[in-house]
C-alpha cells in the first residue's frame, strides 16, 4: 500500500531554513538603529522595508523551486502532489510569519499592504513549486538539464516582466504592492498568477507515476 505523502520529515526539513534564515538576516539588515527608533529619527519608522519584502518574496520563490525539485524525487503526483506542497508552501509562509508581525509593528498602517505581499508570495511560490516539479518530470533523464531549466525559469519569470509589467516580477511587485496598487494593477497582479496557477495545477494532475513508499 502507498503510503500517505508526509508534510515535513528526516529528509524534508532542510529546505525550510534558507527563507526562515534569510528573512531573519534581511530583516535585522533592514532595522532601522534603536536611536532612530527612539527619536523616529531618518525619515520613516522603517524607511527599510521594501527591501525586506523584496528578499522575503525571493527567497521563498527559490523556496518553492526547491520544494517542486524534492517533490519530483519522492515521485510525488496527482491530487496528493498539489496538497502536499500546497501545505509546504503554507508551512514556509507561517514560519517567516514572524517577521512579518514584526514589520508590522515597526510600519504602522501597513496591515493592508503587507498582506497583499504575503498571499501575492504564497500564491507565486506554489506556482514556483508546480513548475519545478513538472520540468523536472520532463527532464529526468538528464539530471543536470532539470536544475538548469528551473533556475533558467525562475531568471526569466523574474526579470522578463521588469521590462514592460514589473508588477508580475517577484523583484518588483513587493514594491509595488506595499506602495499601493490601482484596481487594474491588482487584477493583473493577482489575476495572471491565478490563471497560470490553475493552469499548472491542471498539468500537474495529468501526472502519473508510482509513488515511493
């Protein structure tokens, strides 16, 4: 009997420490001193933060191409492949969580933007996820073609848009979503990824496979 896909074990854990380390590092980076602090000295409270949701977008995209590549390892597929990293993905979110509510409480008035940012990157990073499991499907049999096709992507999804539409760019739409965006901005921002979330989603049950036990 197959046995039930786990969230997080023995071998499974290890992706989870690159976002949790690097926002914790970009978000110490990104603090403004305790004198400024104190005095609301240099401008805004945290004049830093669009650098901090920058780095917190891309490090839990490359997140997501991680998650897909050791999804293509277990052999993961179906149904049961999309709620597992749907759940890792969540997971990774909830751990970075933390900083967030911390941004939160040094930029006031920001609860709007800042979870704008946070389901933009959750939706993004499933979609990162998805993709990176289906091109390492189709290049298993050259392990090497897998890792260069997924990061050749990841490049491509992020500075492409920059040229004409930076609000799809993982660079670029933290920015502008914690700025503020028009209606038609959102749309876009929030539509394109749902339609190419649902499109992956469509391919990645058309997997099949045996599962490993």
């Amino acid at each position: 009997m197959a046995r039930l896909y786990s969230v997080v074990d023995r071998e499974s854990w290890r992706p989870f420490f690159f976002p949790v380390f690097t926002c914790g590092v970009a978000l110490v980076l990104s603090t403004p001193a305790a004198r400024e602090l104190h005095d609301l000295a240099g401008g805004a409270l945290f004049s830093a933060l669009p650098i901090f949701v920058t780095v917190y977008t891309f490090v839990l995209c490359l997140f997501g191409l991680t998650l897909g590549a050791a999804s293509a390892e277990r052999r993961e597929v179906g149904a049961r492949l999309l709620i597992a990293l749907g759940l890792r993905v969540a997971l990774g979110g909830f751990l970075c969580l933390p900083f967030l509510v911390f941004a939160l409480a040094l930029s006031p008035g920001r609860l709007g933007a800042l979870g704008l940012v946070a389901l933009w990157t959750a939706v993004v990073t499933l979609i990162f996820a998805i993709m990176s499991r289906l091109l390492e499907e189709t290049t298993r049999r050259a392990a090497p073609a897998g890792l260069l096709a997924r990061y050749a992507a990841f490049l491509a999804c992020s500075l492409v848009p920059l040229a004409g539409m930076p609000i799809l760019s993982p660079l670029s739409a933290p920015r502008l979503l914690l700025d503020g965006v028009s209606s038609a901005q959102a749309a876009i921002a929030f539509g394109v990824p749902g339609a190419l979330l649902g499109l992956f989603a469509l391919l990645a049950l058309r997997l099949r496979g045996d599962v490993r036990a």
